[in-house]
C-alpha cells in the first residue's frame, strides 16, 4: 500500500513538472520591415519599419494564445503636389500552433484578428478603424530554457477604413522573447 502510494505521487509530482515546463507566459520584442499593399494614393513609399511587443500563454507545447501590439510603419506618398504620411497600428489576438523539431528549434503559424487604426494627415487629417484577418508565419529558436530567438511574417488585412483607404500589411520581423 505504501509503495503504491509513493508510485502515485511521484507519478503525479512527475506530470505535473512536466505540464509546468510545457505551460508559461511569455512576453516578446519585434523589430523589423513592412510593405503596404492594396493602397493607391499617387507615389506612396511602400516600406518602412515596423516595431511590437507582444503577451503570450502557451497553453501546451503546441499551442499558446497571443495578444500583440505592431506599429505597422509610416508610409510617405506624394499627389498633386500633396505631400502625407499614411501611419498605422494594431492591436492582434491570435491563436499559436507551434511544432517542435530537433535541436531547440520550432516552426509556428499563427491566425487570428487583428483591429487597426490608420491615419492619414494630407490633405486633411483622418482617421479610421476596422477589424480583419491576422496570418502569420515563422522560425523560434530556444537559446536557453527562458529566452527565445525568432524570426516571422505577419500579414494584417484589411487595414484602415473608408476615410483613410483600405490596405494590407506585410511585417517580417526579428524578435527576442522570454518565458517567465
């Protein structure tokens, strides 16, 4: 009896470390390029730099939940003799898959929504909101038990609104991130 009961709780403590290290919080910086697509505003600069941060679960060793936020870029565009920038964020919930393969490194694809704001200040100031499509895709390599690597694509659709125009974004990124 007292041999089952000291198998039972070693098999107990055993999963439940394991389900710990499987399970975490994590928080990550992202620094990279965007391309804006779908916008016609005369000769518009299409690239610019991109920036985030962003809050995860990782719920198990395959999937996690993240909350994000990505400066998308300031794009630059000229037109009858009007000069603008075209400015834009994102606030993203998204589900993870993540596939572990040798050696600490990990592929991930991501979807889920993404709710924007754009801006525009030429000719005249507006601004717009919407909702839309978040895909993502990307490489994650394990430096140590807490710190990650990770290089990413991110595609934000349907960006801005009716008084700004309507674009989709591309962000490929470099990023570090660590597990608490």
């Amino acid at each position: 009896m007292f041999r089952k009961l000291i198998v039972t709780a070693a098999l107990t403590l055993g999963s439940t470390m394991v389900r710990a290290q499987e399970t975490a919080w994590y928080g990550g910086l992202d620094l990279g390029g965007s391309h804006l697509s779908g916008l016609d505003l005369g000769s518009l600069d299409r690239n610019d730099t991109a920036f985030g941060f962003d809050l995860g679960y990782r719920v198990n060793r395959n999937f996690a939940l993240e909350g994000a936020y990505t400066n998308l870029g300031k794009f630059r565009y000229s037109a009858s003799a009007i000069d603008g920038d075209y400015r834009a964020t994102a606030l993203s919930l998204a589900a993870v898959g993540i596939m572990p393969l040798q050696a600490n490194w990990s592929l991930y694809g991501k979807a889920g929504l993404a709710h924007s704001e754009a801006k525009i200040n030429a000719p005249a100031d507006a601004s717009d909101s919407g909702n839309g499509v978040l895909l993502g895709a990307g490489v994650m390599y394990d430096i140590n038990r807490n710190v990650y690597a990770k290089a990413g694509w991110d595609r934000y659709a349907n960006v801005g609104g009716d008084a700004t125009g309507k674009a989709d974004i591309d962000v490929y990124t470099l990023g570090v991130g660590y597990r608490f």
